[in-house]
C-alpha cells in the first residue's frame, strides 16, 4: 500500500511568528484516525520568522528527530546542550526522564524550516541526551544516506549500520537524499516496517517494486507505505529532496 498525501491536504497552523503543517494530531489539531504512523508519532513541517522561538517546554519518553531543511536551527535545552545547525542536519534529542528545551532561528533576518519527528522509544525512563550531526550535499547526492539509525542494542535484523549517522533509542531509520532530475534510487524496506515518504523541496515520484501502487509526491506532500518490500524514488523535473522514515509498527 502506498498512500499519496498531496501537499494541500496537509494540516496547517499559523501563529504569526510560525506556520506548519502538521502530518497527524498535535496540539490543537485533533484527528482520531490520524494519530501517527506506526511508532511514528509526529511529523512537522515548521517555519519560523528571524529571530524566533519556541519556548522552553517539557516532554518525556520521547525520540525528538529533527531534520533542518532551510536557514539555521539553533538548539537550547535544560541539560546545557546547544548548538546550531545548517541545512542537511540532523537532531536527535532523547526526551525519556523528561528535560526541557527549546527550538530556535538562529538568524535574525533570515527564515528558518525544520522538520520535526517524534518517535516512540523502545524503552521508558531513558536518560535525557542529545546528539547532534551535518551531512554535506556530496553524501546525500543521489543516493538515500542514512542519517537516523538505531542505537547499539536497538537494531533488528536488516537495520542499516551505524555509517556515522546520528542513533535512535528504537528499531527506526530516516534516510535523506538530494535527487537530479530524473535520477532513480531504490531501496528495501523490512518486512512489516511501515515507511513514511515526504518531500522537503521539488517533486519526486515514488512506485512499489515490482510495480503496482504508487505515484507524483509534491513538495510539502508526503506518503504512507505499508506492506511494500522495496521502493523506487525518482526525482522529478527539477530534482528532489526527500526524507524516508522507516519505523516498527505501532
């Protein structure tokens, strides 16, 4: 099953220092059948005017993934951890016994788009940690790099190895790509996995192989897969960056 969820069809907030789109429930946008996806809980595509933030807040027994796709995030929590981050960056900032934190743009004149995964941990209670990594355009060019994997002790049979890709308290994976026009990647999904397909900037196609399901993905647009052993993904006209989550089932 792949289940193509155009851009339009997306949730959207304003709060006049933020817009986002909201893939399932959260915060004041309540919807029954759309609570995640699998152990995938959230997935937001925030943007924030210069100089803005989100406050400090609390939040327990939580991955918080954070993938920056424009301007420059800046990172802020009650453990001492900080840091900013260009385009291409990933967070993984463990939420378990609880700890406070915050989101900012880092730039004062200059928007700022991340978007923002919550995936439900293996385990309850675990120390609070961040860890932060950037991946230069040349090891996302082409190809789906793997820029989230699991943990040591987390990953089950068929998880992808480390690679210096920032690690998940859970049997999870993102991969990211910058893709040419017309340039086709593959890639295997595990048995029972579901995935969860977005596109950051362009347009992409994705199709099951061998081929039965699939279609166009615009930008901002997304797509649930359930029960597909392997994908294509092929960037549109004027090429694509994408985001494949691969998460157990719920």
């Amino acid at each position: 099953m792949i289940q193509v969820r155009p851009a339009k069809t997306i949730y959207h907030a304003e709060g006049g220092w933020f817009s986002a789109n909201w893939h399932f429930s959260f915060d004041q946008y309540r919807d029954p059948s759309n609570m995640g996806w699998g152990l995938l809980r959230v997935f937001n595509d925030d943007r924030l005017v210069p100089g803005a933030a989100w406050p400090m807040h609390p939040h327990r027994d939580i991955e918080g993934l954070t993938y920056v796709a424009e301007g420059m995030f800046e990172h802020a929590d009650s453990r001492g951890n900080g840091g900013v981050l260009p385009p291409g960056s990933v967070q993984r900032a463990t939420l378990g016994s609880g700890m406070m934190h915050s989101e900012m743009n880092h730039s004062k004149t200059e928007p700022m788009r991340f978007i923002q995964m919550w995936i439900i941990p293996a385990r309850r209670g675990l120390e609070p940690s961040v860890e932060q990594r950037s991946y230069p355009e040349s090891e996302r060019r082409n190809r789906l790099r793997a820029v989230l994997v699991p943990a040591p002790g987390y990953g089950g049979p068929g998880a992808p190895a480390a690679d210096s890709a920032a690690t998940v308290h859970q049997d999870a994976a993102v991969y990211a790509s910058l893709l040419d026009p017309g340039v086709a990647v593959r890639q295997r999904l595990r048995d029972g996995f579901p995935a969860y397909f977005f596109v950051v900037h362009g347009e992409a196609t994705i199709a099951s192989v061998p081929p039965g399901e699939g279609g166009s993905v615009d930008e901002g647009g997304a797509a649930k897969i359930a029960n597909v052993p392997e994908l294509t993904i092929t960037g549109g006209s004027a090429g694509a960056e994408i985001l494949l989550v691969e998460v157990p089932p719920a």
